[in-house]
C-alpha cells in the first residue's frame, strides 16, 4: 500500500471528505436516536402517567360514590321496614315443617345445579351435606325461591314471590320489584339482608346462600361473612365497610367484593346491607369501555389493578380481546396450569393472574413512578404506576404499553437512517471525487482570497485561470463565496421567521429573555384577569364526525376566540382538548381588566350563536373568570410552555367547572369590582381546590341591576 505521503492532493481529500462525512453521519444518527428516544420514553411516559391518574380519579369517585349509596340506602325507611318485615317473616318459618319432598327436590337441585357447577372451580369433589341447609327455614325457603324455582340458575331474581301464601312471601311481593330495580339500575351484583344473628334473610339473586347463616352455615369463612361480622362489630351510623375480591363460594368460586353498612332502627341495631360489587363496572372503568385506543393506549396498551396479595383485581386487555393467545403466551411464559385452568373457566384474570414487578411493588409502599420492566406476560413494557386511595381497599393503579409498539418510532428512524447514510455516502463519494478534481488553482492566491474573506471581504474574488485546475478550484471558491451570500440572507430570513415564532408563542417580554438565554423564567403579576372556557356538546359532535372534521372544526371556533381574544386585550395561554384558557393583564397592564375579560366571555356566546345558527350545530360554553395576582413562568427544557398559576387560576377553574352551559360564573372580587356595570346573580357555591366553598355569581346581563340580588 502506498504511505499517505505518496498520495496526490486529490486522493487525500477524497479520503479526508470521506472520512468526516461518515463520522459525522454516524454521530449524527447516534445522537438523534438517543435524543428520539430519550423524547419518545418522556412522551409516553406522560401519556401513561396522565390516563393512569384519569383512571385512578375515576375509580376512586366509583368507590365513594358506592360507599355514600351503601350508606344511604341502610338509613332509607324502605330497607329499615324491609329489614325488619323479612326477618319476622323468617322467624316465623324456623318452626315450620318441611315435607320430605321438599328436601328430596332440594338436594337434588344441590347435586345437578350447584355441586357441578362448583366442582369445575374447586379441587376435589364438593360434598352435599357440607352445603345443603339443615334450619327449617332455610329449607323451606330455598325449595320454594331456589329449587322449586322455574327460572333458571341466574335468573331466579325474576320470580316475583313463590306461591305458597305465606307471610314472607308477601313481604317478598312488596319488595322485591324495588330492591331489583336497585340492583339493575346502580349495576350491583346482589344485595343482601343480614339480619343480627348473621342470617341472610332476603338476597335478590337467591343463589344458595340465600337463609343460610353466615356464624354456622357453609360459608362462614367468606369474605361477606367477615365483613358482616365486622360491620355489626363496629356499631356505628354513616358508616360502610368494604372488603376485598375472593373467591365466593355461592358465585361457583368466582371473584366477589362486597360492601356492607348496618341498618338501624333508631339506635338499635336491626341488621346489615351489602351488595356484591360489580366486576363489570371496575373492567368498564379500567377498559374505557373496551375502547383502549381512543382512550391513547395503542394495540398493546392497558391500566389495570393490583391488590397487596400482587393478584389482579381488573380484567386483562388480552383476556378481553384474545383470550386463546393471551392463555397461550401465559403457558409460554411458564405460569401454572391451574391458574391457566381457573383464568379460563372464570373467564377473568381477577384473583388469578400475579403480577409480582418492581412497579407492583413500588406502589404498594406508597410510592409512584414510571419504569421500563417485564410485565405478567414477561413481555417488556413501559409502565407508569402509583397507590390508589380506597377506603378498605390496598390496591395499586398501573398504566403500561408494550416497549415494542413504544419504540416503533425509533425502530422505523434506525431503518431510515441506514438507508439514508449508504445513500448519502455514495453521493458523498461522487462529491468528494468532484471537488479533488476540481481543486487545482494556485494555492498562494486562494489563501489571499481566503484571508480577505476571513477579515471580512464577502465579496473578494479569487483570480481565475481557466487554463489549469487551480482555476477551476478558485472559480469553485468563487461561487462558494456567491452561495454564502444567499445563505447569510437565508439565515438572516430564518432568524427573523424564528423570532416571530417565538413572539407568537410567548408574550413579548418572555421572548427578548429567552432569546438572551435565560432558562428559569418566572414572576409574579398582579391584577389580572384569568378566564377558563369549556365548550358543551363539542364531545358529541366530536362523537359523530371524523377526526379531520373535528380537527377543523376546533381550528374555526378557536380561531375566532382568538381574534376575539385580541380585540379585548385577552392573551390565550393554552388549550387543553376543548377547554380555553385566557388572561387579561398579562404582559400589559389593564384597569378594566376584568370588565374586558366579561366582555370576551359575551363575545364568545355570540361566536358560538353565530356558528350554531350557520352550521346547525348545538355547541355552549361554560365560562369562569376570576381577578386577582398569579405566578407566570417558562416549564421545561427541551419543549418549552408559558403557563401561569395561584390562587386566582384555581378559582377561574373551579368557577368553570361549577358554571351551567352558556352562562358565566364570576368570583367574588370580580362581582364587587362590576356590581355597578352587570347584572349578577348569586350563585350556588362552588367547591375550590382545597375543597372550601367560594361564593360564586352568574351574569344576568350587561345591563345595570334593577332588583335586589337573590341567593340561587
């Protein structure tokens, strides 16, 4: 091989031009892979965290809300008459005697229906005398509700009272069609009636432990019969209890969750109402309805529960949408065959499926976060997590989408960049072979041409001799000298298109001090005005159209909120799905900054009347503006936003969020300062961030008040 000094010049700088290219291409792609997916991970990892808190808010309000209807149907005279009604009635029959056929029909509804059903759930073989009733009146009433009950298993709640004309099943005949109607309309599973001595006197679904007796009969050890024990321990009013998913005997060992609250008579304790939550309506939560890619997360994406035992308390996506593959991949990821077994006949991976990762365990003590880990199926994911706040219950909240399906992005940006660099390095090699043959002028004179440009002479020319190569290079130098002059003009013209960009993102201020290079921007404004809108009925039209429709149609309202917002003096500072947020004050001060933020909001009923009236369309707003001091300042390092905060932006929220459709809420100082120039009317309170009532006041009109202002 020839030394590098036996080279000509234009091998050299073939090699030389070859050699940064490719360097540089390969740092180049190496750095836009790493800083792709280092913004990809923090992208979906937003994306997780944020559905994960929805959810988590979601079923969190699902759980109160069960527990205030728990509690207030105990104390409801309905159910406290009812309690009372059913156990006389049941007492009645303790005495009563039970024909041999009655018995006969009742074990043999035991061993066709209940012991074969329950034999496919449990290991060995149920024995009868372990389940069936020995009371009388247990007995009599489950022949009468149970077996003697034409309906079948699952449907025996439609029998309305059994035909045999005694007291309880009067009693039953005025109850049931109300206590159904409950269970159908609130999605519970089953209620019950338990009266003190442990007893369950009255259930909807009449499964077998409908009488039974929950301190002796066969399902003592259930999760129901701990809870009712506890709840009648406890001895207290508004008070309700929830105990955790296991597997329940009278479901064929399926899992169930019951809460339960006591019923009083007064002050003394008659006996206690639970119900068997719905499974259903936590999937429903979990799944959004099964629609997980509307809901963001993808092919692969899915939130669901943990409880401390590290067992699911959620369905599966895979379940819900294969569950042939999704058992599988469990068989291939080495689970065990019984609980393949179990996740196959209960059709559900609750109390069945472990999920035992760092995640899992990192929110069970308390702590939330987001990793990259293997998940049940031993499939790596990323996964965002964090504790729930369940009264009763220890579970933790996970929001995952598999890496794979994540990373796409990167992984089609790697094809592409290897494609590219051998493309590009073929044009490089062309180019380099040019600009060697080309470099043939004299050196001395394009070093003075170069030394003139580098003091400063754009516009030095270097001489040019046709005749040999150097001329050639010097002709070369020359027109790089042209293309530097239009590429300084482009620059220039870039700087110019940028710092417009950046004056339409950020208030003028904000931008001559991020263009100076400051990084922590923050300052607190006084008397401004804050504004939050909410459009009504955008979500169904959203429903109905496509998403380039809805895209524009969101484009056309808040384009005129815009112009709008500049008439009045208004700065939008973002928006966030349908919702509009915008300041008066901001970056230059207004004395009428609440009266021009009131008369935006007007402005903006007439903007959306007009478009109703011209497009048909049924679309409101609900808006709240409050006046007082916020914090402004500059979030984040890679992609930067102007957001402000205080006081003042929590009322504005809380006022938009109590405000009717196509009415403005206003805070109390708002009210004081144009009492005198609009209409107000005392609202409901509204409920503030820290969960304290602020007065809040819709306007009437624009017009002075004639009459004394009322209390909504």
């Amino acid at each position: 091989m020839r030394s590098l000094n036996q080279l000509s010049i234009k091998s050299k700088l073939i090699a030389m031009l070859l050699g940064v290219s490719g360097v540089s291409i390969l740092v180049t792609a190496y750095l836009g892979y790493q800083s792709g997916q280092a913004n990809l991970t923090s992208r979906v990892f937003s994306q997780l965290t944020s559905l994960r808190a929805s959810k988590a808010y979601q079923i969190e309000s699902y759980f109160k809300n069960i527990h205030h209807h728990t509690e207030t149907l105990s104390e409801n005279p309905a159910v406290i008459a009812a309690m009372q009604e059913f156990a006389a009635a049941h007492r009645e029959l303790e005495s009563a005697k039970v024909p041999a056929a009655f018995d006969r029909k009742l074990a043999s509804y035991y061993r066709q229906e209940f012991l074969k059903r329950l034999a496919k759930a449990e290991d060995g073989s149920p024995v009868l005398e372990s389940y069936l009733p020995t009371a009388a009146a247990s007995r009599y009433l489950q022949y009468q509700y149970i077996a003697n009950n034409a309906n079948p298993v699952g449907k025996k709640h439609l029998l309305d009272a059994a035909p045999d004309g005694s007291t309880y099943s009067r009693v039953h005949r005025r109850y049931h069609s109300i206590f159904r109607k409950i269970i159908q309309k609130f999605g519970y599973y089953d209620m019950f009636l338990i009266d003190p001595q442990g007893t369950v006197v009255y259930t909807v679904f009449k499964e077998t432990d409908f009488t039974t007796n929950f301190g002796t009969g066969a399902y003592k050890t259930s999760n129901l019969a701990r809870l009712a024990a506890q709840v009648q321990q406890a001895k207290e009013k508004d008070y309700s209890k929830i105990i955790d998913f296991e597997g329940y005997g009278p479901s064929y060992g399926a899992p169930a969750a019951f809460i339960a609250a006591p019923i009083f008579d007064r002050s003394k304790l008659i006996g206690v109402l639970a119900f068997q939550l719905p499974v259903d309506e936590i999937n429903n939560v979990m799944t959004g309805n099964r629609k997980w890619e509307e809901d963001g997360l993808g092919k692969t994406g899915e939130t669901y529960l943990v409880g401390r035992d590290y067992l699911m308390r959620s369905v599966s996506r895979f379940l819900e949408q294969d569950p042939k593959a999704y058992l599988k991949g469990l068989q291939t990821a080495g689970e065990q065959e019984d609980v393949i077994r179990r996740i196959g006949q209960y059709k559900t991976s609750i109390l069945q499926q472990k999920e035992q990762t760092t995640g899992t365990a990192e929110a069970l003590l308390g702590r939330q976060g987001t990793r990259i880990l293997k998940d049940y199926r031993g499939v790596a994911v990323l996964s965002s997590y964090a504790p729930l706040k369940l009264e009763g219950l220890d579970w933790v909240i996970l929001s995952e989408i598999d890496l794979s399906e994540a990373y796409e992005p990167i992984y089609s940006f790697t094809r592409q960049v290897l494609i590219s660099a051998t493309l590009l390095m073929l044009v490089l090699t062309i180019a380099a072979m040019i600009m060697a043959y080309l470099f043939v002028k004299p050196i001395q004179h394009l070093i003075d041409s170069a030394r003139k440009v580098q003091d400063g002479e754009m516009d030095a020319i270097a001489p040019l001799n046709p005749q040999d190569e150097f001329g050639e290079l010097a002709q070369s130098f020359n027109g790089m000298l042209d293309s530097l002059h239009v590429q300084t003009a482009l620059v220039a013209e870039k700087t110019r298109e940028n710092e417009q960009l950046l004056l339409s993102f950020f208030p003028t201020a904000i931008a001559k001090r991020l263009k100076q290079g400051e990084k922590d921007i923050a300052e607190e404004i006084s008397n401004v005005a804050v504004m939050f809108t909410d459009l009504t009925g955008f979500s169904k039209l959203a429903a109905a159209s496509t998403a380039p429709e809805m895209i524009h149609l969101l484009n056309e309202v808040f384009a005129a909120f815009d112009d709008a917002a500049d008439r009045y003096g208004m700065e939008k500072i973002k928006t966030i799905g349908d919702s509009y947020m915008a300041i008066c004050g901001l970056s230059v001060p207004y004395l009428d900054h609440d009266k021009r933020a009131i008369g935006f909001g007007l402005e903006l009923q007439s903007i959306l009347r007009r478009l109703n009236q011209e497009r048909g369309f049924q679309l409101d707003i609900q808006v709240g503006i409050d006046s007082g001091d916020v914090i402004a300042g500059i979030i984040g390092r890679h992609r930067l936003i102007y957001d402000v905060w205080g006081e003042t932006v929590n009322i504005a929220s809380s006022l938009r969020e109590a405000c009717p459709a196509g009415e403005i809420l206003v805070s109390e100082a708002v009210y004081e300062r144009l009492k005198d120039l609009y209409d107000f009317e005392a609202w409901i309170d509204a409920e503030g961030s820290g969960k304290e009532k602020i007065q809040a006041w819709r306007l009437k009109s624009a017009q002075p008040s004639s009459s004394p202002k009322r209390r909504a």
